[in-house]
C-alpha cells in the first residue's frame, strides 16, 4: 500500500477516471426510465425495454472501437468524445416528441446506440489508462474504477426516479444531459497517461505484446472469453425477474430493497474479486467466483425467503467480480500496448452472454432446469480457467508467458 500512496500522480488519474465512471454508468438505470419513458412517448412498455439491449450491445461494441481510438487520438480524447456522446443521446432523448408520434427506434438510437456506444469507447479508455499507472497493483486499479461504475445505479436509480416523478420525463433527460456534459468537460482535463508523467508502466512493454489478431490465434483468448460468457450467463436471467423471483420465493414485501441489495452486492464484487486477485493470483480469484456462480445457480433451484437473498446477492458480487478481473486478465495474458482492442474482443463473451442466453435459457419451462442448466454453464466457465491456468503455467515454466516472472504482478 504505501506504493500506492507515494504514486500521487496515479492516484490522481485514478480517482478522477472513477469519478467519471460513476456518471458512465448512469446509461444502466433504464429500468427506471422504461415506465415513465412509456408514458410520455406513447409506447408500450415492452417496446422501450428494448433500449436496454441495444445500450449492451453498442456498449461492447464502444470497448471495442474505443480500444482503437486511443491508439489514434489518445487515451484522453477518446474519454472526452465517448462522454460527450453520452450527453447528446440524452439530449436527443429529450428531443423526442410525445404522445406516440415518433417511433420508438429513436430512442434506440439516440439513448441505446449512441449512450452505449460513448459508454463504452469511454469506459474502455479509462480503465486501460489506471491500469498503466498501477502494473504492480493492476486489480487494485482495476477494481476502484469498475466499483464506481456499478454503484452508479445505486446512486442514480432513485435519483433519477426522484427527477422523473418530480420534473418529467424531458427536463430529466435536458438536467441529465447537461450536468453529464459539464462533469466529462471539467475531468477529462485531469487525465493524463504515465508517458506524460512517470513513465510507471515501462516494465510491462519488456513482455510479449500482443496485436488483436495474434491473441485471436491463441487458445488463451477464447478460454477467457468462453468463461466471461458462461460465467454472467447467470446473473443475465435472474437480473430482468428479479422482482418477480422475490415474490414468488417469499421475499414480497422485499422486492423492491432486493433490486438495490443487488445493485450494491454487485458493485462490491468489481472492488472484492479484483483485490482478491491480487493477493492470490487471477485465474484462482476467477475460478472461486465462477464456482461461486455455479454453486449459487443451483442454489436457486430450491432457495427462499432469506438465502434465497443471499445467493442473489452472491452471484451479483460475482457478476461484478467478473468486470474488475477480466480486464486485468487481459492484460496481463495479452499485455500492456494493445489492451484497448484486445479487452474489446475478450468482451464479446459477455455481449453473446446477454444477447443469446436470456432468449436460449428462458425457453426452459420449469425454473428448476433453468437454474441447473445456468449452474453447468458456470462450472463449465470455472474449468475453462483451470485450463488457462495450466496453459500459463506450462508458458511460465518454459520462459514464453506474457505475465512477469513473479506471479500476477506481485
């Protein structure tokens, strides 16, 4: 720790990319905005739902042109131009006309594509610079800034139906455009990379640099990003009924608090697991949450009242666990100078797992066989990791692994 304190510069830039991450992460409280959002627009409430896929969607698919950004603009001028975008898909949101007279592709566009999209060119952006100011405390890093990422929700959600309630569905979109716009333009000025300051992530460039395409060719690659997929399988099916599951598992009168348990569970797990990785390694922190995963999903298959609770909000610490190592573990399995492209790639493991498990796994009938099959996915994830810990091991031991000789940085 007292590494940590004397790099000031680092910790500067860390807590200033935190800070934006908290308003980045504002784009996932589109539960909140979907009823309200209905009404105003004229929608049904189904249609507007459907928002929040494309945001996932375009949010992967920013971390994957943001990696490619920074190689060109810099890390700087990526986070601005993803923020900023941000602003404007809120603004046009706001733009809207009421009553049903405008499709509601527009909303998809203007706050699911283009919010997701900055959201995630952004996020990207700032989560590879930390990591360069911290190479021997990357989870450290890694975990602060995806921490403040998910207690986003837990911050705004009610905020934001405070707004709704209180100023209508435009003038919140119009205060929420407007404050975004003013925090990314007074933060991003305090970002700075260690070229520009220590130098502190030197060392890393000494290991193997991988391009996209060469860690494409690597068995490594798609063990991660199988085991990203497989692994918040989980949390994708049970997060949408969350409120019903409680309801109908004796927590009724607790619906409503479950939903912000989860939200802080999960944001914890993005600081926990990561800091956990530092102590005992990545792939074992990756393999324990995973397992823990598994073991929760079929937990599931009978919980109630109180441990039914508990599970939830051990596969949500799990869930955001996933987002604090993966980035690391991209890093420092594919390192340092292209991480920005190669954490996007990784990332289309968790985009699949969105997109095609909610429609594949939901068509199983009884609940169950739902959480049985969601339990084998997750364990599957786990032994997908014990093979890349094999891998690295055997790389490690003939002197060709990208990881520095000592033990995930430590």
């Amino acid at each position: 720790m007292s590494a940590i304190r004397k790099n000031k510069q680092g910790l500067k830039v860390l807590f200033t990319g935190a800070f934006l991450q908290l308003f980045l992460g504002i784009i996932y409280v589109w539960s909140v905005f979907k009823n309200p959002v209905s009404a105003y627009y004229g929608w049904t409430p189904a249609d507007a739902g459907l928002t929040a896929s494309f945001m996932l969607c375009f949010f992967v698919i920013g971390i994957l042109a943001g990696g490619k950004a920074q190689t060109k603009i810099g890390v700087k001028l990526t986070a601005l131009t993803g923020g900023l975008m941000v602003s404007a898909g809120m603004l046009a949101t706001a733009l809207i006309p009421a009553g049903g007279t405008s499709p509601v592709a527009c909303v998809y566009i203007f706050y699911g594509i283009i919010g997701g999209f900055g959201v995630g060119a952004a996020y990207n952006a700032i989560v590879s610079n930390v990591q360069k100011w911290f190479p021997k405390n990357r989870g450290f890093a890694t975990g602060i800034c995806v921490c403040f990422f998910g207690f986003s929700t837990v911050i705004f959600a009610p905020l934001v139906t405070m707004m709704n309630k209180n100023l209508g569905v435009r003038n919140t979109f119009l205060v929420l455009s407007a404050v975004f716009a003013a925090a990314v333009l007074i933060l991003f000025n305090f970002i700075k990379t260690p070229e520009q300051a220590a130098n502190a992530a030197a060392p890393m460039l000494k290991e193997k640099q991988y391009t996209t395409l060469e860690m494409l060719k690597t068995p490594r690659f798609y063990l991660l990003a199988l085991s990203l997929m497989f692994g918040t399988s989980v949390f994708f099916i049970i997060n949408p009924d969350l409120t019903d599951l409680a309801k109908t598992r004796g927590l009724e009168n607790f619906a409503t608090y479950l939903v912000m348990f989860t939200g802080i569970a999960n944001a914890l797990g993005r600081l926990g697991a990561p800091l956990l990785s530092d102590k005992i390694g990545r792939e074992k922190a990756d393999i324990i949450i995973l397992a823990v995963t598994a073991s929760g999903a079929f937990g599931l298959c009978f919980a109630n009242g109180i441990l039914l609770m508990a599970i939830i909000a051990a596969v949500a610490f799990c869930y955001g666990g996933y987002s604090g190592l993966y980035p690391v573990l991209t890093y420092e399995n594919f390192g340092m100078k292209n991480f920005g492209s190669n954490y996007g790639a990784v990332m289309v493991g968790f985009m699949l797992s969105a997109l095609l498990f909610p429609v594949a796994i939901n068509k199983i009938a009884d609940q169950r066989l739902k959480f049985a099959v969601l339990g084998v996915l997750a364990a599957a994830g786990a032994a997908l990791v014990v093979a890349l810990s094999i891998i690295n091991k055997k790389m490690i031991h003939n002197g060709g692994h990208n990881y520095e000789k000592t033990v995930n940085g430590q």
